[in-house]
C-alpha cells in the first residue's frame, strides 16, 4: 500500500519515529483487511484552526476533532477502461495539537495517540462506522487487535 504523509501544521513536531509507527500501523491495517497493494491512502497532519475549519465545512460540527477521514470509495464510481489502475482509498487528516491534549488526558504516549488516530481513520476508510453501539464495539474490537497485535499498549 502507498501512503502519502504530509505536515501542514508548524505548532508541534511530529518526528520520524511517530511516522514510522503510523505507516505500520496502516500497513498492518491493511494486511489484516486484505487491502491491494496498489491502494493509496493520503495522510496529513494539521492543527487546530485547519480541522476545525474542515470538520465545520464537511461535517457541519462547528469545533475541532481529532481525525477526519474522507473515503474515495464509497460511492459508485463508473469503471475507466484502459486508464490506470488506482486504488485511491482516501485522506486522513489528524490535528497534532488535539492529539497531543488527548495523550497527555489519557496518560499515554503522543506516539500511542497518533498511531490510534491514524487507525480509526483508516478503519473509516475501510467502510467501518460507529453511529450505533453495534458498529461501535466492532470498531473498536478491530482497533485494540491491530494496536495489540503490534505492542501498541497505552502505557
């Protein structure tokens, strides 16, 4: 899977480790969901003023959040004979400042965090929901194996 990270934010450092975590993380998400290896997921982080803007434009919800995800696929696209093959899952957008807050509330790492962010959006991106208790406990059960099957702990 290609996976495009990119830094639109200057308030906080994401360093390469917490990266690297990520991309694990979302590789193993991946496997486990059997993903193509041609599909693309775009990663960015921002802060709070951008999600706040984006959240309040997409979603109507006039405040911040932690992760956004924008699935490509979810609707029905027409097939494009002879054009390239594509696999454009979607973005993930985290703010490194509310991630940041939300490890510090919850006595974990920054890394621990991001890592989680990363993987409930790309679990969106997979067509995961929780609207209802049902799909909530779904997500969440594929969320804590894919971070326990990699030592992801809350520390």
């Amino acid at each position: 899977m290609q996976i495009e990270i990119s830094n639109q934010q200057e308030k906080m450092t994401v360093t390469q480790a917490i990266e690297d975590r990520i991309i694990e993380v979302l590789e193993e998400t991946a496997r486990v969901h059997e993903v193509d290896d041609l599909a693309e997921v775009s990663l960015m982080f921002t802060d709070d003023e951008t999600i706040h803007e984006m959240n309040r434009e997409y979603r109507g919800i006039d405040r911040p959040t932690d992760v956004l995800s924008f699935a490509l696929e979810e609707g029905e696209e027409e097939e494009i004979y002879g054009g390239p093959e594509e696999n454009l899952l979607g973005d993930i957008i985290i703010s490194v400042e509310t991630a940041t807050r939300q490890a510090e509330e919850y006595g974990h790492s920054v890394e621990r965090e991001m890592a989680f962010l990363a993987l409930h959006g790309m679990l969106h991106l997979l067509g995961y929901d929780h609207m209802e208790e049902e799909e909530r406990q779904e997500m969440r059960a594929q969320e804590e194996a894919i971070l326990a099957s990699l030592g992801i702990t809350r520390e």
